[in-house]
C-alpha cells in the first residue's frame, strides 16, 4: 500500500488512540494487585472472596470477549469501542464507591466485560486501520498499552500506600476511561467493515486521507476481491449456513482457529500474570512490608514496558516467528531458575531477579507477538470472531491459572509451580516451531498458504 508521510502520521495517531482500550486492561488487571492489601482488612475478606475480587475480571472479560465479535460484525468497529470505554468507565465508578464485598464484586465484573471486549476489538480494528508497513509495530503497541496501563496502576498503588486509599486507586483509572469513551466518537470506521457493510464511499474516503485516492481506490478493490473470495470459498464449507461463532467451524479457518486458540491458552499457560498478578503478595510471603512488596511489582512493571519498547522496534524487523522462539527460550530458562530459588529459599533479592528475567522474556515476545498474530492469521471475513475466539480463550486460561496459582502454590509450594511452568514453556516451543506462520511482510493469501501448509504438511501455494 502507497501510504504518504502525513497518512502514517495519521494512522499512528488513531491507532496510539485505540490503544487507550488496551491501556485500559492493564490498568484494571493490575491496580488490583496493590488495592487488594487495603481492601481485604476494610472489608474484612477471607482468602476466597479475595481471590474472587481478582479473577472475576477474568470472568467478565472472557464473556466480554465471546460477545464482541458479533457486536463489531453488527455495529462497526467504533460502537464496539464506545461500548468498551463505557464499561470500563461503569465499573471502575462502581468499585470505587462500594460499600461492601458485592458492589466491589460487581464493579469488577463490568470492569471485566470491558476489558474483553477491548481485548478482542482493539487488535481487529488496528489490523484493518493500519498500512501493512506499521501493521506489526501498532499490533505490538498494543500489548506495550497493556503494560503502560499496568505500569501507571502500581505507581497509583504505589502513591496511595501510605494512606491505603483504595478508593482513589479505581477513581484514577475512570479518568482515561471517560477519554476513551469520548474520542470514541470521533475515531474514523474501520475501512474493511465498510466495504464488508456495502459502504464503498465511506470507507474509499476514510482510506483516501492515509493513501490518497488512487491508493483508496487500490485498497477498496483488494477488500471487495477478499470479500467474494471469502464468500465463494465459504459456499463450499457444510457450515456455510453458519453464523457467529459456528462460522468457525468451517474447514476454510480450521488450522487458524487451532493456531490461534492454542496460542491464546499457551500464552497464559506459561504462568506470566502469577507474576503480574500476585507478584505483592509474592514478595509478601518473603517477609516485606506492604508497601515495599509494591515498590517491588513497580520494578517488574518497569521492565515489563521498557521490553514492550524493544518489541515495538523488533517486531517490523526481525519478525513473529524469531521473537517467539527468543522469547520462549528464555521464559523456559529463567522460570525454571525462579522455581529453584523458591525451594532452595534464597534472599528476596535473587528471587526478584528471576521474576524480572521472566517478564523481560515475556515482554520481547509471547506478550506483543501474539495479540499481533492473532488477527493477522484470520480472513476478514472471520477476524471478528476469530480474534473474539481467541481472546476469549486467553482469559478463560488466565483465569484457571490465575484462580489456581495460590491454592496450588500452598499445596505444593511456590518453586514447584514455577517449575511446571517451565515445562509448558518448552511445550510451547514445540508448538510454536511446528504451526505457528510468520506474518512480517506478507499480506494474507501468503500467510495463510503458510499456515495452511504447516498444518496439513503439504506445499500450499499462495493464492
């Protein structure tokens, strides 16, 4: 695609927008980790209702994440974002004025549907807002929202420990929710769901102001020829009748759902948010204050954005595949030397280290790499719902690893757990080795012959 100076320049702008969404997820996902030290006397919790106060974001966000594919399909990429900020925006409000345990409940349910639907709607809209030459650094800027957002949520923690107010630590995260939920509506259409909605002016003028108009016109030719091809290979399937979710049933997307469903579950299998997560109360348990046990989770949220950065300069580079593999390598080592410092119970210092090693790993690859895979694996015809899929599997596995990392580190021990999670690293090197195509530079008939071929063992020819 011929994309002019000032069209980049546009482009990035809308899409560092969008990815308020995403910043929005790591805020959420991580205030909670310093908010529930305060939380938990005020409201007098026991171990399970304070586990609860944190997975059943989870819970939303996975039925977040199930329903909003339909919605883009339907509604258009912008009405689902609107509908995202003003979850966000509605449950934030109602954890910050509960007066008990069920409000907070509540207020981190509807926190959750946001965060699903963000999860979900944020890759598919950048994909199709972004020119192929930006496409993989804005889908990695992606995940380094997540960790900004996660990142400013422990400095909030972090200023409101002396006094313990947990309150004010949800009433910062509604700011940018209410940002979102107004530069919403200023935010152009994604050009693919207009061609996909018969809205071929909109969306050749929507393109015009990033290409120009002979490029619009390109762009808008290249999507109605992936629209009919989608439609004549889909009469072929027996689930062409299909709709929603069932149209992923269809043996067009079968290895793509494989892939990126499996993806989704390694992703969070590997253990990461245990770290992200509980990495206070972590540290806790070593003997630190409540106070320094955050200053703690601040220094693996540095290094959790600082290595979102590098992703962000790789990922257009060297791409997908190398970072994935580096990645995974190292996250398999360093957990594995996590889990030995755990049972060998060495100083709180060495056991930071390993946590930081751990993150750092994740941070360069298995975190950006696959939310930018995701939507590119799928045609776009599918995407909604395939990356709806997907990021629903990624918080229903985080929350079963999430809801069983404590009860199990207290069976077993800390370092054991830590161990099983290298192992699933190495599982997921074998998996990513074997199916998982590289995107860099391709557009999608290339990529999905390569996929296609990594799954039935088979040349397959580009179309």
């Amino acid at each position: 695609m011929d994309v002019s100076t000032e069209g980049l320049k546009k482009a990035r702008r809308a899409g560092l927008f969008v990815n308020l969404g995403t910043f929005l997820i790591g805020y959420t996902t991580g205030v909670i980790a310093g908010a529930l030290l305060y939380i938990g006397p005020d409201f007098g919790l026991d171990e399970l209702q304070s586990s609860l106060v944190t997975t059943v974001l989870l819970l939303g966000a996975m039925v977040g994440a199930l329903g909003s594919g339909r919605v883009a399909d339907r509604r258009g990429r912008k009405a689902t974002l609107l509908l995202a900020a003003i979850l966000f925006t509605v449950g934030l409000a109602l954890a910050a004025v509960a007066p008990g345990f069920w409000v907070l409940l509540l207020g981190r349910a509807v926190m959750g549907l946001g965060v699903g639907t963000a999860s979900a709607l944020v890759p598919t809209y950048l994909t199709e807002l972004s020119p192929t030459q930006i496409r993989g650094r804005m889908l990695a800027l992606n995940q380094l929202m997540q960790n900004v957002g996660m990142l400013v949520a422990y400095l909030v923690n972090l200023t409101f420990s002396s006094s313990g107010n947990w309150r004010a630590m949800f009433w910062v995260g509604a700011i940018p929710a209410v940002v979102l939920a107004l530069g919403a509506l200023k935010l152009p259409e994604s050009p693919s769901w207009l061609v996909a909605q018969g809205r071929v002016d909109d969306a050749r003028s929507t393109l015009g102001e990033v290409t120009g108009t002979e490029g619009a016109d390109r762009v808008v030719q290249r999507y109605r020829r992936e629209a009919a091809d989608d439609a004549d290979r889909s009469t072929q399937d027996e689930e062409s009748e299909q709709q929603g979710w069932q149209a992923l049933r269809a043996p067009r997307v079968r290895a793509a759902v494989v892939v990126g469903l499996g993806l989704a579950a390694l992703q969070q299998l590997v253990g990461i948010n245990t770290v992200l997560y509980y990495a206070p109360t972590i540290m806790a348990q070593t003997g630190l204050t409540a106070s320094n046990s955050i200053l703690y989770s601040v220094v693996i949220g540095v290094v959790n954005l600082l290595m979102s950065f590098l992703s962000l300069r790789l990922i257009d580079r060297v791409g997908r595949r190398p970072l994935l593999i580096t990645s995974l390598v190292g996250m398999g080592v360093s957990v594995a030397l996590l889990g030995l410092a755990f049972v060998a119970d060495l100083s709180p210092l060495l056991k930071l280290i390993g946590m930081v090693l751990y993150v750092m790993s994740f941070a360069v690859g298995m975190g950006p790499v696959f939310w930018a895979l995701l939507p590119e694996i799928f045609p776009s015809a599918y995407r909604a719902q395939g990356t709806s899929a997907g990021s629903a599997t990624n918080w229903l596995s985080n929350f079963a690893v999430s809801t069983a990392f404590l009860p199990l580190a207290g069976a077993i021990g800390t370092g054991p757990v830590f161990l099983v999670f290298a192992v699933v690293c190495l599982f997921a090197l074998g998996f990513v080795g074997k199916y998982v195509p590289e995107t860099k530079d391709r557009n999608f008939a290339q990529i999905d012959a390569d996929l296609r071929s990594r799954w039935s063992g088979q040349q397959v020819q580009a179309a």
